[in-house]
C-alpha cells in the first residue's frame, strides 16, 4: 500500500536496546525524545528521534574539562583577519559584546563571544545564537554568522543596532507623561515577542535592558540567551550562580532563569513556563511607564490606586492588570493577545481585556470621540436656536462619528490581521476564518488571506482516540486504526469518518478493494481475519496475534507476534517462514527483512534477490508499489528497484529511517538519526534534500508526483515532484504522526493527537523550464529574451535557451560569480577571482585580467555595446573593446548605473557618496553626500533614485554641474532600495515591500517577515515580483490583487519577467516558470 506513514506499537514483548529510553507503549503522543515501540512488525511507529536541537549530551565525568560542547554544537573556526574589534560595547554574566568591522563584507557589526567558559555556559551560548538566527523579524537583531576563534571561543556576529536601551531612555525620564510617550516602543517588543511565540520560542529575560531604541526609531529586542523553544525538553540548570536579590538587574544562571523584577510567579518558583512569562514581563515593563515605582505592588487594589493617581486610563490599567495577573490562567495567552489590545488602546477601540458598563461605555466613548461629543452639545445648544440649524449640526454630528467609528474599526482591523499573521504560523485555517471576518481589505489583508488559503486544511475530522495506523489502498480508500482498536474510513471530500470494525489487531491490509483485517474478540484465544460486510474470512487456524497483514494477488500473508510468517487461505495457514522482521507487499511482489539481516525479493512466491538489510526498529523500512520496491541495504545504501531497473544510491544514512514508494516512481526517505528527509524524482538516480523544516522529522509519505515529510511541530512539508511548488501545511496542534497521499483527488491526510485534516494539493501554475543546480545572482535575458545568462555562486557562468530548455556553462570563475551582462552576443561576466571573462555562445571565452582587486556591479549600457563595472580599489571601468579606468570613486563602490540614454554614468560608495560622470566630456559633473552609510541606486529618466542604510531614499535631479535634492521618503530601518520603473519604485525596509510612485505620496506596504531575496517588476509595470525563503509574491498593481505560490527556492531565490505574464524562478533544482494568468489572485 504506497504512501503509508502509519505510527503504532504492537504489545508483545522484547528486549529494548540499550541506546533506547524506556517509554510506554500506550502513550503514542509526539515528544521530542526517542521512543522505543514494544514490537517491529509493519505497521508499529518508526523510532522517533530527538531534535537536535534539544539534545545537549551528557555531562562530562568529574574531573573532565569542561570547555568543549557536543559535537552537536560544532562550529566553523574563523580567521583572526576576518574582524577587527574596535571596542567593548557591553558584557553580561556569560558574553561579551564587542563592536567590529567585518573586513570581508565591508560593515560594522557586534561580535558576541563567550566568556564564561564551561560545558552548560557553552551550550546555552550556542543556543542563544541558534534560536535568534531562527528569528526573522524587523524587532529582533539578526544573526549573520556563528564561528569560532582558532582558540575554540565560540562567538557570532550580529546587526549593530546603534541606539539607547529602554531602561535608559525610563531613566531620563522623571515623569509619567514623559514616560508614556515611550507606550509605542513596548508595543514593538509585545509585536516581537508574539512573532518569536508564534515560532513557539519563549525569551524568559524581557526587560527595559534588553530592548534597544535605534537611532532611526526603531525598537529590537535582544539578548535571547534564555531563551527556549517550547517543543524541546527540558534545559540542563546547575553551573551557574545563585539567584541574585529581586532588584539587582542581574540574570540568574542557576534553576531559577531570569531578571527578578521582571519574573512571572511561577517563573521565580522554578516552575516550567509559557508564553505567559514574557506577557508577564512586558506587563513589568508597562507598569515601569506608567508609574515611577520600579516594582508593582504585590496588591491589585493598590496597584491601580497607584495607576489612577497617576492618571493612567482605565483600559491601560486593565491591561497591565491582565498582564500581571499573578495567575498565569488569567493572563494573555501570548503576546499577540496583548499587542493587540494595547493596538486598540492607542486607536481608541474598545479592548478584550475589559468589561464596560453602560457608564463605561459611555465615558470611553466620550473620551475617544471629544469633538462628537462637543458637537452634540452644541447641537442642544442650538435646538433653542431653531430646528434647521439643529438638523445640520446632528447630520454633521453623525458624520464625524460614523468617520470616527469607521477608524475604530480599521484599528481593530489592523489588530486582527496581526492576529492571523501569527496564526497563519500554527493554523491557517483559523487564520482564514478570522481573515474572512475583516471589512478591510488592504494589501496586507490580501497577503495573509493568500498564504492561508494556500496552507489550511479544508476538512478537519476530531478524534477523541489517539491514532495508531493509517492506510490507503486503491478501490478502499483512507482509514485510520485508533489505539482502543477501532477502524474508520475517512471520506476525505466530505472531511467525514464511518466507523467499520471494532476489537482489531494491528494487522490491517487491503484485497479486491475491501479492507482486510485481524480481529480478536473479548474471550477469544485466537484471531480471525475477515472483511467487513459482506464478511469474507480467511482461516488463521490458531493464530494467537497477528501484527501485519499483507494481501498479495495470490495470496495473503500474516506475521504473527512470535515473527513467524504465515501463507493464509480457506485451509489452515502454512508457515513460510521463522525469524521475520518486517514484511511489505503489492500485487505480486513481496519483500521481507529477517531478524538475521537478510533481505529477500519474492515475486510470485519465487526467489529473484536476496541481500543483507539493517534491522531496524522503524517499522516503514521497506516500501512496495506494484512490481517496484524500495530499502536500505547494508552499508548505509538504498536499494530502489522500478520499471525493472536497480539503482543503489550511497547515502550517509546508517541508523533508523523510513521511506515511501509510489507508483508513479517517487520517492520520499527520511533518516532519523540525521534528522533530514530526502526524495528521489522518477527516472532520477541522485537524492535531492527535502525542502528544509527546523523541526524534528516524525514520518514521510509518497503518491503519485508528491512526496511529505511529517515533523514534531505539527507541520507537513509536501513537495511537486514535476513542478516543484512546495507546501507548507500548518495546524496540528501536536506532532504529526501518519500521512497518506491520495494520488487521484490530489489530496493530503495526515494525522496527529485528536484530529485528522485533509488538504488540497492544487497544482500550482508552475512548470519547470530546465534543470540547474546554480544558486543564481542575476537572471540576465538577451536582447530578443530567447536565452537567459545566470552568474552562479558557485563560480560558473551559465547559458539557458528557452526553446529548447537546455542549459550549458559558458566559463567558470575560480570564486564566485557576482555579476553578468550582455554585450552584444557575449555574455561576460565579473567574479571575485578579479577576473572579466566574456564568451560568444558556442565560441571562444576571452579573459581581462583587471588589476584592482575583487570587482563588483557589472551593468551594460542600453543598447549593450559598453559594459561599466567597479573594483574594490575606488576605481570605475569601462569595456568597448578593451577595459580601462574612467575615475577614481574614492569610497569603495558598491553600485554603478548607466542613464537611461547612456551618455552617464554614476557610482554609489559604500560611505554613501555618489558620482556622476560623462562618458561623452569624458569628465565627473557632478558629486553629492548623498547618504551616510551603504545602499542602493537607480536612474529614473533625468533623476537618480538612492537608499541606504540610513533609512532613506532620496530622488535627485541633474542640474548643470549640481545634484539637486528633490525629494526624500524616511523609514524606520535600513532601506534597501532595488530599483524604479518607469514612475514606480520598490524598496525593502527590514521585510516590509514598499511600492510607490513618484506622483503620488501613497506607499503600498506589505510586511513579508522576511528578507527579499528577489524582486522585479513586468515590462508594462503590472506585476510586481517578489521572493522570499520558499515562496513568490505576485501583486497586480492595474488590478488590485495578490497572489502567493510555494517554491522549492535556491540559495538566492532570484525571479526575473520573460514576458508580461510569465515569470523565471530560480528554484532549488531547476529554472521553474510561474504562468501569472492562472494564479488564484485574492483582491485589496
């Protein structure tokens, strides 16, 4: 039966070995440890491994040192060249933070590295900077690069965020009101905070000292050293010091993690902790506005005397109230929870976290709609007057509410699509109902509601029985096998379940398109194996258990619990065989593994191969589909037979693992002990890495052109073998357990603890254009856009032709490939090697050796006949024929561009300077200071376009011999521009896409969540573009709409138009091409 990923334990005894934790075995639910199953037959769980990520290995022996981690923890060793450390910028109990010039990249950046050195410091080190790097979000520092010094101190280097901390911007401030304006940076870090909870991540450390204030504004939380993901078990205590005084500031490093003043009750108690914690302290750090007491008191009652006196409203003191509540039960939920009431507090909506009378709600009116409520007064005033004037001043009176109202409710709006955008994280079925309630329909909105239609399921089915085993067969369909032994068909169009049979063994198969299966009635000694109704039974003779079942076209077999193997009939079974492992058949093909390690191929009962297999605990060792199969053999290799071909593949796979065949020849393989799933396409012979998950892997599944893997965190990855469009479907609330593929309705099932959803896996508009392994730059078309240069990180130059879909390499540098243009009919291309080398399509390749170090920004004029390019050494070159210097930049270049009619050219430094030369005077026209740090810049007709760092993008005009300021847009973050089309420009503020044009001060915004990787905007200036980790955007800007598509992305994730409705993806394995006219578009 391909594309079982079934989870159950037999009860028959044996021994447990010795690398296996004791656990039992009528507990089936996920956890991050290993479980160990009390019997191997086929339909038992796979072993399930730890997360990597949870296990911290074992203490060392007394007397050991201690200064090394588990090799778990092992980290690339950094040259001493790489940083030059300019000073301290701050330290703590475990690290130190310094301030650093990374030489390699050209940027300052903090260098955290350890120096409380010692097994348990090293491990949470370690830890801090693999769960902040799992962190992308505008309000938390990112992570660049994690390493170790030649002396083993392990450090990581990080954004530097240039500001003041929050405790010291409270301590500046002597009074409440002054206080208070800092209520919008709290918000940020409640926004933060509920990301990181959305990613089950916990900070445990919030407080005043770990929030920076950027000088742009912006507002990062940092120090994530006790941080924790809340699917992994418990952290290692001890090692460290005591617990400090309650208003020290210090963090405890001992059983007691956290700042004392900003601990929750069960926090400071040693309990284990929640999301609720972290609400708990950014309610410490709200009542820290609020009042000038540093620490509330234990009493609510005086705590909101205290409040009142100092004028605070009453929903702001309910909310603190909600957030302090000693009982964690009466708290928010999450942090999400609490920005989003203290979001409508700050809009004026009503919050969640209070109940109002009608005097409240009548006051709460009042207060957030003064000029209404001054307007009915004067209204009264003037009904004296005269009925004519009382009618206008109602009539105006009703409009001022009604436009007062309808900005409440945008508030709340605004607060729900935060709502859905951390829902979307654990289940974006709830977040598409919660989406479908909005009146708004913003650009945003229009994001969201996209990724939740891609990803939710579209029938849930609740189990009150945890779920042993799932299967499909054809002409049987789904169903699912509880722990209490009951068999259900799932109907997964109508997301309903039938129950079939009561009392049953784990032995359940399929035959003629009825389920097959073994019973043991209450009293019996021994099994029966029949079908449901109409009953057919086959005789089991005195078979006392069977734990699998397998129905051949021949015949029928059962492994009993003593591992014998029986041929079943109407006369009494026959015992084939002693000493069998696993067994797995279809249609005339069996395959077992023995207890000894030997595997044998059974066709028609015949021997055809017999080789040596793993004995392993996990239960889905070997697939069969029709006449193909699919196991490991010895020596970590994977034996896959189809359309009467043999491949063994060597993989470094040598402990538990599952894999899963399907008819059509794909292949799903997950390896437990490297906790990494892998599929192999039809008619391929190489493995190609499953799209990445950081979670754990709990099983895998194959059917027709899919393959999935399941994972701890309740998340199933399935992949488009042909297209390549990549799913990420969210919403169990605990680690999936079983997945099936339904083939022909396209359709997804897996299983959890209490649910079974279905999913729908449409075929994206994707198709894929040709094979490439090339983690691509640029995508560069020719001038008639029939063949397409790509520049590779690898080094190579490639050529696709769009025709044929074939693609060859051109020339190759010796380090990466970092730009590529057309010149004429050569494509020539710049590398870190310092090399130039172009190369005529099918001719000769010619090499310019440019004396100025590593190059960068290749760009080609109009018409392609001159190429422009930078050197590391200042200098900017030009090639028409031969290269030669033009200027001197100065500041090192990072970006030149030619004007639109070619006659200029302009450079940006890496300190922001910018230069603008005439290549037919031959002479520099014009400078400007034009920012102070690195960015981006564009021409747009006359005018030059430029971002930075420093958060602007500023467009300027050539004036004579002058760059004339004309206008300038500010952000809160870092604005790395891409480029402008005709009249409209893009750029990226920390994962926020902002649109926008020259003509109109309106900027659409879409907050991504992360890095754009890709960007480009259609010919016509349509269709915008944009790529992120595994997923495309799409926005119609004549339309209003968007579209979003998963993606098997690459490396560098580069997209680039061929034509007005068709878009080239680079995606992991090959060029894919995305057809816009058939996405599901969702409208704003």
């Amino acid at each position: 039966m391909p594309g079982l990923c079934r989870r159950n334990c037999d009860n028959a005894p044996r021994a447990r070995p010795a690398t296996e934790h004791p656990a039992n075995h009528h507990d089936r639910r996920p956890r991050s440890g290993p479980l160990s199953c009390t019997s191997p037959d086929v339909r038992s769980p796979r072993r399930l491994t730890r997360d990597p990520d949870s296990h911290v290995g074992p203490l060392p022996p007394a007397g050991a040192p201690a200064t090394a981690p588990t090799d778990e923890f092992a980290a690339p060793t950094t040259g001493p060249d790489r940083y030059e450390i300019l000073g301290e910028h701050g330290r703590g109990g475990l690290g130190r933070v310094s301030r650093a010039h990374d030489r390699l990249l050209g940027r300052d950046v903090a260098i955290k590295e350890l120096i409380s050195r010692g097994l348990i410091s090293e491990i949470r080190f370690l830890r801090e900077a693999l769960i902040t790097a799992r962190l992308e979000h505008p309000g938390i520092v990112p992570i660049h690069e994690a390493g170790r010094w030649p002396d083993g101190t392990p450090y990581y280097a990080m954004k530097l965020v240039a500001g003041r901390s929050l405790r010291d911007l409270l301590a500046a401030r002597a009074t409440v009101d002054e206080r208070i304006a800092l209520l919008d940076h709290v918000i940020a870090v409640a926004d933060a905070i509920a990301y990181a909870h959305g990613k089950n991540i916990i900070h445990r450390d919030l407080k005043p000292a770990n929030v920076i204030v950027g000088d742009f504004g912006e507002t990062v939380v940092i120090d994530w050293g006790l941080a924790k993901d809340l699917g992994e078990a418990d952290e290692l205590t001890g090692g460290g010091s005591p617990s400090p005084s309650p208003d020290d500031g210090l963090t405890a490093v001992g059983t007691v993690l956290g700042t004392p003043a900003y601990m929750s009750p069960e926090q400071e108690r040693g309990e284990p902790v929640d999301r609720r914690a972290d609400v708990f302290a950014i309610g410490a750090m709200l009542w820290e506005l609020c009042s000038l007491q540093k620490q509330p008191p234990a009493s609510t009652a005086q705590r909101r005397r205290a409040l009142r006196r100092a004028g605070i409203d009453e929903d702001l003191i309910a909310i603190i109230k909600q957030a302090l509540d000693p009982d964690p039960a009466r708290r928010y939920p999450h942090a999400g929870a609490l920005a989003a009431d203290l979001k409508a507090f700050t809009s004026g909506a009503r919050i969640a976290a209070r109940r109002y009378s009608l005097p409240a709600l009548l006051a709460h009116w009042t207060r957030r709609h003064r000029m209404f409520a001054v307007s009915a007064a004067v209204v009264v005033v003037l009904a004296a007057a005269g009925s004519v004037a009382y009618v206008r001043n109602v009539a105006a009176a009703r409009d001022r509410a009604d436009q007062a109202a309808a900005a409440a409710h945008q508030e709340r709006d605004r607060a729900v699509l935060s709502q859905a955008s951390l829902l979307l994280e654990k289940d974006p079925a709830q977040a598409r109902d919660l989406l479908a309630s909005l009146t708004l329909r913003s650009p945003q909105y229009a994001l969201l509601a996209s990724r939740a239609q891609r990803g939710a399921a579209i029938h849930v089915v609740a189990f009150p029985e945890d779920i042993d085993a799932m299967y499909r067969a054809p002409g049987a369909g789904i169903a699912v096998r509880t722990r209490d032994g009951e068999l259900h068909q799932i109907d997964p169009r109508a997301g309903t379940r039938r129950l079939v049979a009561r009392e049953l063994q784990p032995g359940v198969t399929a035959r003629a398109g009825s389920w097959l299966y073994a019973r043991k009635l209450f009293g019996d000694r021994t099994v029966s194996v029949s079908t449901p109704a109409p009953a057919r039974a086959l005789d089991a003779g005195a078979l006392d258990g069977i734990s699998a079942l397998v129905a051949l076209r021949g015949a029928v077999y059962a492994l009993d619990r003593h591992k014998d193997l029986y041929r079943l009939g109407q006369q009494a079974p026959v015992l084939v065989r002693r000493g069998v492992h696993h067994i797995a058949g279809d249609g005339a093909l069996l395959v077992l593994c023995t207890l000894d390690g030997t595997l044998e191929v059974l066709r028609d009962e015949a021997l055809v191969v017999r080789r040596r297999c793993p004995v392993v605990q996990s239960p889905y060792a070997i697939a069969v589909a029709g006449d193909d199969y699919a196991t490991m053999t010895e020596g970590g290799v994977l034996t896959i037979a189809r359309a009467g071909q043999t491949v063994d593949i060597q993989t470094e796979n040598h402990g538990e693992y599952e894999v899963a065949l399907a008819r059509t020849g794909v292949v799903a393989f997950g390896g437990y002990e490297r906790n990494a799933g892998w599929l192999l396409r039809p008619g391929e012979t190489a493995l190609e890495s499953a799209p990445p998950h950081a979670a754990t892997l709990s099983c895998v599944a194959a059917g027709g052109r899919f393959a999935a893997w399941g994972y701890f965190d309740g998340t199933v990855i399935a992949a488009d073998t042909v297209s390549g469009a990549v799913w990420q479907l969210k919403g169990h609330a605990e680690g999936v357990t079983h997945i099936v593929i339904d083939d022909e309705s396209e359709q997804l099932v897996s299983a959890s603890v209490g649910d079974v959803r279905v999913w729908d896996l449409k075929a994206p508009p994707i198709t894929r254009a040709a094979p490439s392994t090339c983690a691509a730059h640029h995508i560069q078309f020719s001038a008639d856009r029939t063949r397409a240069a790509l520049d590779c990180r690898g080094g190579s130059v490639l050529l696709w032709s769009v025709a044929s879909g074939a693609v060859t390499e051109l020339h190759r540098h010796a380090g990466h490939a970092v730009g590529v243009r057309w010149l004429g009919d050569q494509v020539c291309s710049i590398g870190w090697d310092g090399k130039l080398l172009c190369t005529v399509p099918g001719g000769a390749t010619r090499s310019y050796d440019i004396d100025g170090g590593r190059l960068a920004s290749l760009v080609a004029d109009p018409r392609h006949d001159v190429l422009a390019f930078a050197s590391v050494d200042g200098r900017i070159w030009k090639l028409d024929g031969e290269p030669h210097g033009l200027y001197q930049h100065g500041a090192v270049p990072v970006r030149v561009e030619f004007s639109p009619d070619g006659h200029r050219l302009a450079s940006l430094g890496r300190d922001g300077s910018l230069i603008v030369f005439d290549l037919t005077g031959n002479r520099i026209v014009a400078r400007a200071a034009a920012h102070s740090g690195v960015g981006s810049m564009s021409w747009s007709g006359e005018e030059i376009w430029s971002s930075s760092i420093d958060g602007a993008l500023r467009w300027w005009r050539l004036d004579g011999d002058a760059l004339r300021l004309r206008a300038q847009i500010q952000q809160g973050g870092p604005f790395w521009f891409a480029r402008v089309v005709g009249e409209i420009w893009l750029g990226e503020v920390d994962g926020v896409l902002l649109i926008g044009r020259a003509s109109d001060p309106a900027t659409l915004r879409l907050e991504l969540g992360k890095h754009a990787e890709g960007l480009d905007v259609s010919a016509d200036g349509r269709y915008v573009a944009v790529s992120v980790a595994n997923e495309i955007a799409i926005i119609d800007l004549r339309a209003h709409r968007l579209a979003t598509l998963g993606i098997d992305s690459s490396d560098t994730n580069q997209i680039a138009f061929l034509d007005p409705v068709t878009l080239v993806a680079n995606a992991a394995t090959a060029l894919k091409l995305v057809h816009l006219d058939r996405l599901d578009f969702v409208a704003f």
